[in-house]
C-alpha cells in the first residue's frame, strides 16, 4: 500500500492512523516476524557479553558529555574537517538544508545522485526537493531501494522495509524492473538488486550521504551498513554531500570503540556491523575530490535547553526501542507520520517540530519502559514522554476553544467530582443506575455510546458492584474500631 512522503506538518494523529495499520494483518505479522528475528539476536549477543551494562553505561556517558560541550565540538570538527579538505555548511532548518545541498548540486551540473540511506534527508524531505528541481535521486541501500520502487514510506529505522515480505518485494521487482523472470529467493532479489544498482555506482558522479558520527578529534565522519552500498557510495563519486544533524559528534576516535560494541548488537544483532567506513576529508586520487557537510540542527539546539528532553539526542539510531516496544510491534512504523517511528519518533519528532504538530505521539506508548530497558545509551524514554505529555497539556489549555471540547469538559467535571466526597458519592450512584443499562449478565459492560465507545472498541469495562467499598465499610457494626486501631498501631 503506497504512503504519501512522510510529513508530521500533514499527518494524521497517531490513533487515526493506526486503526488502518491494526486492520491489515500481512503487516502485523511480517512486523511481528521480523522484530522477534532481530530481539533473539540481539538478546543472544548482549547475553554473551559479560560487561554489557558497563558499555552501556560508558555509551551513555560520551553522549551526555557531548551533548552538553555541543558548540566546543561542533566548532573543532568543522576545524578539522576544513584543515582536511572538507568544506562545512551550517542550516538553522530543513529549508536552509535543502537550499545548500541544491545549490552544491547545480554546481556540480548534477542530474542524478545516489544516496547511502540517511534519515536525516528524509526529516527535511530532501527527495520531493531534489524531483522538483529536476534532479533524480536513487537510493543504493536495498530496503530504500525496495521502498522507492514501491512508491512507500520507511516503517523502521534500521530496517526500513520491515513490514513488506519477501513475495512483496519480488512484486515490485518484477513491475519496476520489468524482471517478469524473478522467483521470492533472497538470493535472487538481492542479485537483482545488485544488477540494478551496479550501473548506477559506476556512472553517476554525485553522492549524498548520512553520518552515524562526526568525529571532533579528526574531523572525520563514520558510517555503518550491512550491504557495502554505502562503500561504493564513498569510494567512486567526484563529489560527497554528507547531511548530518549536529548531535552526531564523538569527542574522540577511541570514543568508537563503545558506541560500535552498543550499536551492532543493540540494531541488527551483531557484534560488529559488516562495513564500517570512515574519511576525513580529501585525498589526492583517491575517493571523493570533493566533500561537503552539511551540519543540521532544524530544532534540535531548542532540545538543548530542557534538561530532560535533552537526553532524547543521546540516540544513535540503532532501533532497538521499537523490536521492544509492544504498540509499534501492532502498528507498525507507518501511524506514526514521521520518519522517526517508534518510542525514539515519539518523543524526537514533537521536539523537532517544536509541539506544532504530532501532539498525539507522546501518547503512543504505554510506558511499560521496554524501550529504556534495551536502549544502549540509557535514554529514559517514558521519562521524555511524560514531560511531553504534560506540555502538551498545558498548550491544549491555552487554546481558545478548549472549553468546547468534550474531553476537557468532562475532565473539568470530574474535577468537581472528586474535589467533594459527598459529590464523588453522589457520582457513584448515579453512575451505577446509568451503566445498569450497559451492563451484561456476565457483569461487565462491552459496549458504551459516545465518547466511551472510544475505550470499549478495544477493551471491557466491569460494572459497577451494588455497594462500594465505603459503603459496606459503613454498615459493618464496629465498636471497638478505635481501640483496635490503637493497638494496631502500638504493635
């Protein structure tokens, strides 16, 4: 099922969109399958290491001390990075990042690009730029490629065709490719893939990239991948755009040494990834002659300042919040309207678009701290979603015609309620001659109209018992309730 480009400005809220998601049983189960694939790995490879909680510990800290010496490293990376031939540009926003990486295209004369996956180009919709300007990006990493060809969107972080199956992408293969001769082997696909993109290696002279790090210390940058697209991508164009957003930096070459252990094993499930590529600007003759990065920040220096939402960038995307995370396990990344799905998404993108929009996200999640339990750098993530919650609160208060809102309205009533015992009674009452209409034989309520109907679509309710607690506790005959207390308490 094609998805319009991801856009949190236009999505729909969360509950709206996952209703389709919930429906369509091919995608719970193939999201099912493959995050139960990617946690039994990963819990076999954690298991075996005897220091796991001393890396993450150790993960965590990096990320927390370069979050909070940001400008210091940011500056000595764009130092380093000039000294080594690299060229750096700054973009307050998406708008200012698509306009520097265009005009570094019509530089280059450039009609096509290749891309090694970045996420960061999806967050500011880099693609529809590139298209409307005339200029066709191809992306070389195989789940990106699958998802272009099939007109969709990415549901995963790491894996971003996690929700389509083998036979699917055979499907697409086959009607894009006009490869009628395709069987749903791996192998297969994976060498039509190779054939399809091997042209577009060797002839397209323009690549852009992501950055799983900045590296202050060298002026490097790093990258991570499993197929050694992002290899072909780095060694054969003239020219190399990297966009990367500014919490991306490590302190120091050596800082790798923990944060590669963490994040292979906490993505994929490996103790290493498969390629692991690093440049520091230009060499004579040898790979780009050319290189440009393009430093984001596009909301995150206002992250900066809120002591809780700040440790939300400590993430290095390796997406093991969302294999754990029981409602993105039943919806799948696509509800939640953002390239960054899952617990991270729900917390990241409502910062990124500064509480504007995806208002909804924060309350994706049933706080069980799944997500925290498995995060390799420590984010507290329930904690970030509480915080959210609880501004986005305090804006629905401030809007006009909040006190039209039903919701609002019956919390201000039942506000009222329980500010009084004698009207929290009154309540009880009167709520249990009204459900006696609802209730079943069986005693519970399956069905309520109205706003209630919004909570038994998916869940029953127990009706109300003939005689509440207090009021059986106040015909009990109890004489000697006091001195019993009293000698309760002396013992």
């Amino acid at each position: 099922m094609p998805h319009p480009v991801m856009d949190p400005t236009l999505a729909a809220p969360f509950p709206k969109a996952a209703l389709p998601m919930l429906r369509n049983t091919q995608l719970r189960k193939n999201v099912g399958h493959a995050t139960d694939v990617i946690q039994a790995k990963r819990a076999h490879l954690v298991a075996e290491k005897t220091d796991w909680q001393q890396l993450r510990s150790a993960a965590s800290a990096i990320r927390a001390h370069v979050l909070e010496n940001l400008g210091p490293y940011l500056e000595q990376f764009e130092s380093r990075c000039t000294a080594a031939g690299g060229v750096v540009h700054w973009a307050a926003d998406a708008a200012e990042a698509r306009a520097i990486i265009l005009d570094l295209l019509r530089q280059e004369q450039a009609s096509e690009v290749i891309k090694i996956k970045t996420m960061t180009s999806a967050e500011i919709q880099l693609n529809p730029a590139l298209e409307a300007a005339g200029i066709h990006a191809f992306e070389t990493d195989l789940a990106e490629l699958i998802l272009q060809l099939g007109d969709d969107e990415p549901s995963h972080i790491v894996v971003p065709a996690l929700h389509v199956n083998r036979s699917q992408v055979r499907e697409i293969f086959a009607r894009r490719m006009g490869r009628t001769d395709l069987t749903d082997d791996p192998k297969t696909l994976a060498d039509a893939a190779r054939t399809y993109l091997r042209q577009k290696f060797l002839s397209i002279p323009t690549a852009i990239s992501g950055a799983n790090f900045l590296i202050a210390e060298t002026g490097g940058v790093g990258v991570v991948e499993s197929e050694g697209n992002g290899r072909m991508c780095l060694t054969l164009p003239r020219t190399m755009i990297t966009l990367a957003g500014i919490e991306k930096i490590l302190p120091r070459f050596q800082d790798l040494e923990v944060i590669l252990q963490v994040l292979a094993r906490s993505a994929t499930g490996e103790r290493m990834n498969p390629y692991t590529s690093l440049w520091t600007g230009v060499t004579p003759g040898d790979g780009p002659q050319r290189f440009h990065v393009v430093l984001l920040d596009n909301g995150r220096s206002s992250m900066l300042a809120r002591p809780v939402e700040r440790q939300t960038l400590k993430c290095i995307r390796c997406a093991a919040c969302m294999n754990a995370c029981p409602v993105y396990r039943q919806t799948g990344g696509h509800a939640y309207g953002s390239v960054y799905p899952g617990p991270i998404g729900a917390i990241l993108t409502p910062q990124l678009m500064h509480l504007e929009h995806a208002q909804t996200l924060p309350y994706a999640s049933s706080l069980c701290g799944a997500c925290y339990e498995v995060c390799p750098v420590k984010i507290n993530i329930p904690e970030v979603l509480i915080e959210l919650r609880a501004r986005v609160t305090d804006l629905e208060r401030k809007q006009p015609a909040r006190f039209l809102d039903p919701m609002f309205l019956g919390m201000r009533v039942a506000n009222g309620i329980f500010a009084s015992s004698g009207r929290f009674r009154a309540a009880q009452r009167l709520g249990r001659i009204a459900l006696r209409a609802f209730t079943g034989k069986d005693g519970w309520i399956h069905s309520l109209p109205g706003l209630g109907a919004r909570w038994t679509m998916t869940r029953d309710l127990r009706g109300l018992p003939e005689e509440t607690f207090h009021e059986w506790w106040s015909k009990r005959n109890k004489p000697s309730s006091n001195s019993v207390s009293k000698e309760t308490v002396a013992r």
